[in-house]
C-alpha cells in the first residue's frame, strides 16, 4: 500500500508540474497591451453605451407619438424587450464561453446593434415605415400597419441580439488585456474598472439631456441618427485594435461542467468506495505555485 501511494503521488506531481509548464508557455506566447489597447475599447464602450442608452430612454415616446400607440402597449412592448434582453445575457455569455469566445462575440454583436439601431432610425426617416401623424383638430389617429411594426421589431429583434452578447463580454474583454499576474496588471483592471462605470455614467448623462433633446424638439430622423452613428463609430473603434487585443480562447462554461457532475454523481450514487483506497493519494498534492488552497476530501458527488 506505501509504494502504490508513494507511485501514485509522484505521478500526480510530475502531472501537476507539466501542466504547470505549459500554462506558463501558453502565458509566455501571449502579449499584454494592457492601457495601450484602452482607447480603443474605452472609446467603444462610450459609443456603444450612448448610441443604445440614447435611442431606448426616449422610446416610450417615439412609439406614442410616431407609431400613435397607446400608452399601456408601447409600455408592455419596452418591458418585454427588456426583459428578453437580461434573460438574453445569460444566453450570450453560455455561447461566448464555450464556442466563439469574448472577441469574436462582441464583433458579431456590435454590427448587430448598429443594424438594429440603424433600422429603428429608417422608421422615423421613411413615412412609409411609420404612420401619419395625428392632426391636432382630429380625435382619430391611424395606427401603424402590420409591416410597419414587423420592420420596427425587426429593428429591437437586433437590438436584442447585440446586447446578449455586449453586455456579458464587454467589461470581460477589456479586464482580458491586462496580465492579472504582474502587480502593474492588477492596477490596470482596478483604473479599468473605474473608467468602465465612468463612461456608463457619462452616457446616461449625454444621453439624458443632448440626445433626448434632439429627439423630442429637433427631429427623430435626426435624433435617432445621432445613436445610430455613434454605433458605427464603436464599430470602427473596436475593429481598429484587431491585431492587438489579446483574444482569449473559449474554455467551456462552468454550467455545462456542472451539469457533467450532478449527472455523474446521479449515476454513481450508489457506488460503495473502500475506507481506504490507494487514489485517494491524488488529493494530497498541492503545487508549489498553487495560489488557492487545498480543499479536503469528501464523498459527496462521488
């Protein structure tokens, strides 16, 4: 029993150090820009925030007083869509994960918004994409016809993809440019942290007072415009720093893993294991370089 312990633990241990090894040739291979890369996924974040922010605050009144929709259904309409997109996030983030990873998620996601925003604005540019406007002597308002408002979903439908993947990846994406090793690389995500949430404020605050402005007392084609171009400024932006970024590659999600093990431990419930047993030996090791401390052996989830 000594040596089948002593055999099993060399094996563990030289497993541990070759693993060791490659995450360090992995690391080795990757370059960390770290603030070099910033404004181009700071500037992105800022236009992406005031294009989306600026065209949603003030949809309950594009859609009351363009569409002549009613109060209770333009407010149903914006609260489905906004719940589909937080259940949506969780979705976004599973396929991000696991298939395509943060970059390729977010450039897919962000055209996909410009798209949506962009189609929302040609309802207000083209008179036939949106009803007549009520007269001011009549009490009768036409309402928007059936391929009028199959154009405007279209247009929230993309709206709705984008933000599954923009929201989940983005803050993710800019932490991934930093090396989380180097003491320089800690204090870049703590700054990068704070920028992030200042440029969420500073487009609410944009989009609360200027945008909000231009669309209810300039014009709509304009005020929905503006969203729409600061989209594809993010676009631009984003794709600029392409041959820098540092793209992480998809490694699965952790709910997929946790569901692999509440189906093992399922189907292994009743399997009887001896007092003691020769591989429990494994869980004895800890590497030098461990950061994170051993957890006890149990027979839970066996």
């Amino acid at each position: 029993m000594g040596e089948s312990e002593t055999t099993m633990k060399k094996i563990e241990k030289e497993s541990f150090e070759m693993s060791e090894k490659h995450e360090i040739d992995d690391d080795s291979k990757l370059i960390y820009r770290g603030w070099k890369v910033m404004p181009y996924i700071i500037g992105n974040e800022t236009c992406e925030k005031l294009g989306a922010i600026g065209t949603l605050l003030n949809l309950l009144v594009y859609l009351t007083t363009v569409f002549n929709l009613n109060n209770v259904t333009a407010t149903n309409i914006i609260n489905i869509f906004n719940g589909s997109t937080n259940v949506a996030t969780l979705l976004g983030a599973f396929v991000s994960d696991t298939y395509f990873g943060r970059y390729n998620t977010l450039g897919f996601c962000i055209i996909t918004s410009f798209l949506g925003l962009l189609a929302i604005q040609l309802t207000a540019v083209f008179k036939n994409l949106h009803p007549p406007s009520c007269a001011k002597e009549s009490s009768t308002c036409i309402g928007p016809t059936v391929g009028q408002m199959t154009f405007l979903f279209s247009g929230f439908c993309l709206l709705l993809i984008g933000a599954a993947g923009i929201r989940p990846c983005n803050l993710a994406f800019g932490v991934d440019q930093f090396n989380p090793k180097t003491e320089s690389g800690k204090k870049g995500i703590n700054s990068f942290f704070n920028w992030y949430y200042f440029t969420f404020t500073f487009a609410q605050m944009i989009s609360l007072s200027l945008i909000v402005y231009v669309q209810s007392s300039v014009s709509w084609a304009i005020g929905l415009g503006i969203p729409a171009a600061l989209m594809l400024l993010a676009c631009v932006l984003f794709f600029m720093g392409d041959k820098l970024y540092v793209k992480v590659k998809p490694s699965g999600s952790p709910i997929k893993s946790i569901v692999q093990v509440l189906v093992v431990a399922v189907k292994k419930r009743r399997v009887k294991l001896p007092a003691q047993h020769p591989m429990l030996s494994l869980f004895d090791y800890v590497p030098s370089k461990c950061d994170y401390p051993k957890l006890p052996h149990t027979y839970q989830f066996r």
